[in-house]
C-alpha cells in the first residue's frame, strides 16, 4: 500500500537471515560478483566460492585471483552482512564439499544457491569441434556441468537433512539453447545444464527446493568487451558493433548487473512459484 505521500511502503529485504552460496564470485566484472553482491545488499549473508587461481591446464583463461576474492568478501561485509571466502574448484568433489562444510560452520545452512561458475575461452574448448583435444573438450563438462551438480549437491543435501526449503539458480546459456560455431563444447555443456536443472526441480520440489535456470546472451564481461575472446572473433570493436546491430534485438550487450537481477528473482519470494525454467535474458538475441 502507498503511504501518505503516495510513495510505496519499503518493502522488506527480500533476503534477510538466509545464507547463500554464489559460485564464480570473485572475477571483476563478473556474474558472480554482481549476485554477490546483489545477496548482500537484499540482506544475505554469503559464501563467495571461486577457483582464485589460474587454470594451471588453461593460463590464458582468466579467471579471479585470491585478491579479488578477499575484496568480494570486503565489499560484502563493508554492507554489514557476514561474508567467507571459500576457495575451492567446482569440478573437484572433494574441494567442493570441503568448501560447502566451512561456509556451513561459518554462516549456517546455506539456503540460496547460485552456481554461477564456468565458461569457454582460450584452451577451454574454442574452436572447430572435431578439432578440439580431448582434455579441454572434458575441461569444459565438468566445470561447467559436474561443478554445478557437485555444488548443487553438496548444498542441498544439507538443506534436505535440516528440514529446510530453499532456492537454486543454474548459470546456462543461449548456447544451451542454440548452437554457436567455435562454441560447441560449451553450447553442449550449457544444454546439459539446463536439463540437470529440470531433472533437480522434479525431484527436490517435493522437498520444498526450487531449481532455475538463467540464460545470459552476450554479456560485458572480461570475455566479451574490453579486448576479450569474443570480441577478437569479431574482428575488433567495428566487429563487435555490427554483430550488437546484427543479431540482439535491443542493440546492446546486457550487463553483469542485469544478469545478476535475473538470477536473484528467481532465489527471491517473488519467484515463490517458479521451477524448472531457464529464463532468457538476452536482449532477444534468442528467444526459444
């Protein structure tokens, strides 16, 4: 109800007293960053997971270093929220479970889940499909697939034995839903997370667990805009632009920011009755 002067009531933080995982959390200018950030700020407290290290199989793939980890933890707590660093590889079961068990003892039950970690790059699965080795073909599966369900896991196990309901959100793709030249390691890693998402909110909704799905376009990220992967392919910022003009509908690439709103709708109250879905938020660049 608007108050007197015909402003609306403030609406309570829509995520006061729950703990929340984000994976993927530490890179500037990333996803995870933003939902972070984002948890903190609707009153989450939160547990930043991230590689924080170069892939020692894949170097020029950027990632966070233990820097930006630690600062992602400060900017939480600089929002008075309590906030862990939890250092872990999504793709190694035991780093997992081990990272899951501190922030557990550190903040509680985790109740709000994203899993925001993964990607393609260089020495991750680029290029001609047949062409791709073996080792970065697997690389780019179990980051982005096995390390969602490995996290999934290890986090909703937990809420399962305190009796407790909760929400994940899936990082996928357009490329889960359309295929991408140069990207097929990735399109089919993404494809395989959405129908793992499907699968867990089948079998979790009857524990009161709810599990979605984002599918981001091109996002500015390091990847994409300044001087990334995605931009060189284009052939450069008159590349880049053409490409926008070509093929996004709102002529833009989409913000970390705005993905991040996306994802934290779906592990808010507002999305109390949705499971199952993998959203778009593309621009309209895909809309399948």
């Amino acid at each position: 109800m608007p108050d007197v002067a015909g402003e609306p009531d403030a609406s309570p933080l829509p995520f006061a007293g729950a703990v929340a995982l984000v994976t993927g959390a530490a890179r500037p200018r990333g996803i995870g960053r933003a939902t972070a950030l984002r948890l903190a700020r609707g009153g989450a407290d939160v547990a930043c997971l991230d590689i924080a290290r170069p892939y020692a199989e894949a170097p020029a793939h950027g990632t966070a270093t233990s820097d930006d980890l630690d600062a992602v933890v400060g900017e939480i707590e600089a929002l008075g929220r309590r906030a862990v660093a939890a250092p872990a590889d999504v793709s190694d079961p035991q780093a997992v479970e081990a990272a899951v068990a501190a922030a557990t003892d550190a903040l509680g039950t985790v109740t709000l889940v994203a899993n925001v970690a993964g990607g393609s790059g260089p020495g991750f699965g680029v290029g001609p499909l047949l062409t791709v080795p073996d080792a970065e073909f697997r690389r780019v599966l179990e980051v982005n697939v096995v390390g969602t369900w490995l996290v999934t896991k290890a986090c909703v196990n937990r809420m399962v034995a305190a009796g407790v309901g909760g929400r994940v959100c899936n990082v996928s793709s357009q490329a889960g839903k359309r295929a991408f030249p140069m990207l097929g390691a990735y399109c089919s890693a993404k494809a395989a997370v959405i129908l793992l998402t499907q699968t867990l909110a089948l079998e979790l909704g009857p524990s009161g667990i709810a599990v979605n799905a984002v599918c981001p376009g091109t996002v500015d990220t390091d990847l994409v805009n300044p001087g990334g992967l995605f931009k060189d392919l284009l052939g450069g910022a008159a590349g880049l632009d053409a490409y926008l003009q070509r093929e996004i509908p709102l002529r833009r690439l989409q913000t970390a920011e705005e993905i991040a709103a996306a994802i934290c709708w779906l592990l808010s109250p507002d999305a109390a009755a949705v499971t199952g879905e993998a959203l778009n938020t593309s621009a309209g660049q895909t809309m399948v």
